[in-house]
C-alpha cells in the first residue's frame, strides 16, 4: 500500500506481521491460524482504536494525503452530462479552480471547486491549487450565469489558501475575492458548500458563502496553515503540530463553532481509501441539503444565508460602557 | 447534395436546393491552406471541411453550416425579403452585394432561422464570410436583431455562428450602430431569461467580436479561428513589437479567459445538445415533492 502516514505505522507492521504468517504457512504443514485469527482480531482493535483518535495534527496529514480525491473525482461520481467552463472573460483561465455545468439527479446544476493536481506536472499546471484573481472570477461568472438559469450551486472547497503571488496582487486578488463574498451573499439561488480537503484562509472562503457548509470528516477549516499560524504566534514553523491542535480547524471544532452544519462521515482510514463510498456519503448530505434549500424563494435564501453568517463570531454583551477616554 | 453528405441516415431523397448545389465547390480538388496537401473536395466535404491530414477547419458556407447542424428537414428560415441599401451612395457597393448574391445565393452575410438541434428547438443565425467577407451592415443587424426577437418570442435558446471581418465600411456609422442593435437586442433576450450561445469561427474579428459574437452565456470557437478587437498589423505597428504565433487564435483566447472551450466541429453538435439539455432539464417536480 503506497504512502502510509506516520500515526498508521503500527497498521502498516501488523498487516505486514499478519501477511508474514500467511505466506509461512502456505508452504509448510503447520497450522498458525489460531495464531493469524488473533493477530487480524488485534488489527481489527487497533484500525478502530487508531482511527476513532485521530489527533487534529492526523487528520491535518489525512486531509493532505497525496491520494485524497479531488474536486474532479467527485464531480466523475456525482454528476452527469459533466460541461466545463472556462475563463473570467477578463484575463485568463484559472486552472486552480474548476466549474461547469452538469446534472445532478436530473437537477441541473453548475458545480465549482478548487482543484489539486496529482502529479507534479498536474500541480503545476492548477498552481497546486491555490488560486489566482482570475479563479474567483471564473467562480463568479459561472455563479452569476447559475443565477440567471435559476441553477442550484454546488463548491467543493478545497484549497491550501489563495496563491502569495506577485501577480496575483497586482490583478486584485484582494477585491477578487471580497467581490465572491459580496455576490455569493446575494445569490437568488441555493449554494451548497462542501469542504473536502484543506480550506485554506479567503482562498477557500471565496466559494464558501452557502446556505449550507459542510465538511468532510478529515478535513480542515482555517484562518490560516498550521505551519503559517505557527510561524506567527510563535516565530517557528516546525511547531505546526502544537498549532494544529491550538487553532481549533477539525470538522468537529468548526462544528462546535457553528460554522459549519453537518460533518460528512469519512470512510475509515480517511476518503482516499474508498472514493466511490465516499462519493456517496456526499449525495447522501448533498440530496438532503438540496431538498430542503429547493423549496425556498430567492428572498428566503438570501435571508438563510446572511442569518447563517450573522449567527458566527463570539462576543459578550457587557452592561457597562468602556471608556475610552 | 449537402444535406445527404452530413446525415448519417439517409433515408429519404432530399431535393436539393439551389443553395446546395453552389456550395459545392467547383475544384475537384482542394488544397490545404495549412498543410499544403491536395485533398479531393468531395473528401473534404464530406468531413465537415476539416482538412483530413491536419485538422484545419476551413471555412463552412453558412448553408453546409446548416445542413451539418440542424436536424434534417427542420430548418425554417426567416427574412430573406431584406435588401441592403446604399446609404453613403457608396460607388460600386450596390454592385458588390448584387456579385455576392448572385454567387452564394444569399440575401446578406446572415442565414437566420429555426429549426431543431437533436430535437432541440432553437432560432440560429450563421454567418457566410463569402458575402462581402461577412461584414455588418443595416442588413445583418437586422436580421441578427429580428432573429433574437423571434428566439424570445417563442422563449428558445438563440445560437449564433460569428464569420466575419467586422461593420461593412460603406454604410458608415450605420453599421457601427449594427453592434449596438444586436447587443441591445440579446440583453432584452437575456434579461428574460434567454439562452445564448456564441460559436466563432474563423475569421471573427473587428465590431462583430466587439458586439454579439462576444456575449452569449457560452463562448465557443472553432479550432486556430482568427478571433480579435483590431487587426495584427495595426497592433504591431502600435506597438512597435512581434506578436506570438498563436495571437489571437481561439487557443489564445481560451488560455486569456474569453472561451468556455474551443471546440472541434465534429464534437460540436454534441456539446450544444449537451448544453441544451442541461438548460431544458427540469428535475424539480421529482425533486420538490418529497
Ligand atoms: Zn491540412
């Protein structure tokens, strides 16, 4: 099995132990199965042990598992009639982020996301999937198009953040990706987001503004990288472990938080392990969500979504003034 | 005969048109532009005019457009009474249109029309470079206009097939105001909610990619299409340097974020029923319900 991450080490010995005695076996007149019934029992303990304590730190490596599947592999087995879209129609095309049109059930839809490469030439070619100003304006062009069909839109985020480029400063990556939060938050039509790998800062918040959030079960949510936070609050990158736990990023924190609404359960071990019966974990909360924003009339959407958005932030409401002079 | 040439099921003798039988080209053979081989016309024909050893997409009559597009037998088309006039009293223009009528068989530099697409119903205006190299004038704006009119009328998808050097000159500031007209026309069209889609194809370039060719929902190009605002000369000459190989190709334009694709013409019938498929599909009643 290629890429085992480091938390998995004690798996990775054991199946290896177990497959040892097999072979053994195989070849000589004796019988270990009482021995191999045991030891694939413990493996059993351990895989549940293992992976119902995973630290933010694992799920962080989880959530960036060379293997986790990408915006495209889902849209493979989500949707049908799958039409990609390209360009902002102002400077280029972002190929960070993907979009099109598609159905989704017989329900047309337009789907977005950010999208990772699997190779280093793929990683190169979609910028490893950070993205520049002109991403967010292909997202926009696509949500805005999805408005004036009457189309549901779908954003699987997943994203180490908005691209630090020289570049993308001078194109406006800044007002790029306010102008997706200002529009994204008067769209006429139901948004729902997924986060599916690493939501990374404003470059994933840039196609988050939904009337649903949701996040898959090893992924994460966050201002910034742990390594980015690390080095900030404590001048050293190498203590991102120590950040990722800190910064409150896992599906279940930003649960807690109250910005996200439902964790999508991942196939043990994490999504890569199973991508199709991962795919249908996602149709499953994806149906729901969609049944219940269908209903709704334009007005009720955009009242949903600023409620949603207006609920998050934590604050107290003091009885005495502070004085500032 | 084109329309047998492009129907695969040919099961009824079709009369062939005058239109038709001018299409096919004279020469037997044809030479490539691009790659330089001699192909028979027939061959060429026969694949859609793309050339068979390269792939160059040579320029389609809008007639062979058409045929090769729109389902067999369901084309209707509108407004071939509009002539154009002579406004700046022009020397020689009325001539020059009364040539190219004579030559393709045309009223103007557009076919507008209906029909359907795989069933689908949709209003389509083709543009033909072989009537004064497609320009613009009172007429084409006309017809472009009315088209888009009729396509919101009877609410179905408006395609249009660019092929054009841009305003007709001798109508002067008329036919500047050409791009205003069908811009005008297509933002009442979307406004209601109106699908529009733009295919370019080579050469699109000048006040037609400045207007209409430019504003559909979904921008396509034929593969190496010339498409652009001013010429390449004109640009080299104001800038005083040399312009990539591939300036203002539709490949320059997709990677520049102007095209949602550039698409082949032997996948292009298929991605436009795609997309009229997605935008006639109505699963909400299922979904509503439970
Ligand atoms: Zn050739």
């Amino acid at each position: 099995m290629a890429y085992e991450l480091e938390f998995e080490k004690p798996l990775v010995e054991l199946r290896k132990k177990i497959s040892e005695l097999k072979e053994f076996t195989k070849h000589r007149d004796v019988d270990f199965s009482d021995e191999i019934n045991k030891l694939e029992a413990r493996l059993e303990k351990l895989e549940h042990d293992i992976y119902a304590n995973l630290s933010p730190w694992d799920r962080v490596q989880i959530a960036r598992h060379p293997n986790r599947p990408t915006t495209l592999d889902y849209i493979e087995r989500l949707f049908t009639n799958f039409f990609e879209c390209h360009g902002d129609r102002c400077f280029g095309d972002d190929e960070a982020i993907v979009g099109g049109i598609a159905k989704y059930h017989g329900l047309p839809v337009t789907v977005i996301g950010h999208q990772r490469g699997k190779d280093t030439k793929e990683n190169i070619r979609r910028n490893f999937g950070m993205p520049h100003p002109e991403g967010y304006r292909k997202a926009l062009r696509l949500m805005k198009q999805a408005e004036k069909f009457g189309r549901p839109i779908i954003c699987f985020i997943d994203t180490k953040g908005a691209y630090p480029g020289k570049a993308a400063e001078e194109r406006g990556q800044s007002e790029a990706i306010a102008r997706n939060l200002f529009e994204m938050a008067g769209l006429t039509v139901p948004v729902v987001c997924i986060v599916i790998g690493e939501g990374g800062s404003g470059g994933a918040l840039a196609l988050g503004v939904g009337n649903y959030v949701h996040m898959l079960e090893n992924s994460t949510y966050s201002v910034i990288s742990p390594e980015g936070a690390a080095a900030i609050l404590w001048k050293d990158a190498s203590l991102a472990k120590k950040a990722a736990e800190t910064m409150k990023i896992t599906a279940k924190d930003l649960k807690e938080l109250g910005v996200i609404d439902e964790i999508v359960p991942e196939v043990r071990g994490g999504a890569h392990r199973n991508v199709d019966e991962q795919a249908k974990y996602i149709d499953d909360v994806l149906q729901r969500s969609l049944r219940q924003l269908l209903p709704l009339s334009a007005e009720q959407l955009i009242a949903q979504r600023y409620e949603k958005y207006k609920q998050i932030g934590d604050f107290i409401e003091s009885q005495q003034h502070v004085s500032v002079m | 005969m084109l329309k047998d040439l492009f129907s695969k099921k040919k099961k009824y003798a079709t009369i062939p048109s005058e239109q038709a039988k001018q299409d096919v080209p004279e020469g037997i053979m044809t030479k490539c532009p691009k790659c330089k081989k001699i192909m028979y016309t027939k061959e060429l024909v026969k694949n859609l005019r793309v050339c068979i050893s390269c792939g160059y997409h040579h320029p389609m009559s809008a007639p062979e457009r058409i045929a090769c597009l729109l389902d067999e037998g369901t084309f209707c088309e509108y407004d071939r009474h509009l002539l154009s006039k002579n406004p700046l009293d022009f020397p020689q223009y009325m001539e020059k249109i009364e040539e190219d009528r004579e030559k393709t068989k045309l009223n103007e530099a557009v076919v507008t029309g209906e029909g359907t697409i795989n069933g689908f119903p949709v209003v389509v205006a083709v543009m033909d470079s072989r009537f004064r190299m497609g320009s613009m004038g009172s007429v084409v704006g006309e017809k472009i206009a009315r088209a888009i009119e009729r396509a919101m009328e009877k609410s179905v998808p408006f395609i249009i097939f660019t092929a054009s050097g841009g305003a007709r000159m001798q109508e002067g500031v008329l036919s500047l105001m050409q791009m205003a007209k069908t811009s005008a026309a297509l933002k009442l069209f979307s406004e209601q909610g109106g699908l529009i889609i733009s295919v370019m194809t080579h050469p699109t370039t000048g006040g037609v990619s400045a207007s209409f060719a430019s504003l559909g929902d979904y921008n396509f190009a034929e593969p190496g299409a010339l498409i652009g605002f001013a010429g390449r000369r004109v640009i080299e000459q104001t800038v005083r340097e040399e312009l990539p190989d591939d300036f203002q190709t539709a490949e320059f334009l997709l990677k520049h974020g102007q095209l949602d694709a550039v698409i082949p013409r032997h996948e292009l019938k298929d991605t436009l029923t795609n997309i009229l498929d997605i935008h006639q599909a109505r699963g909400e009643d299922e979904w509503r319900t439970s």
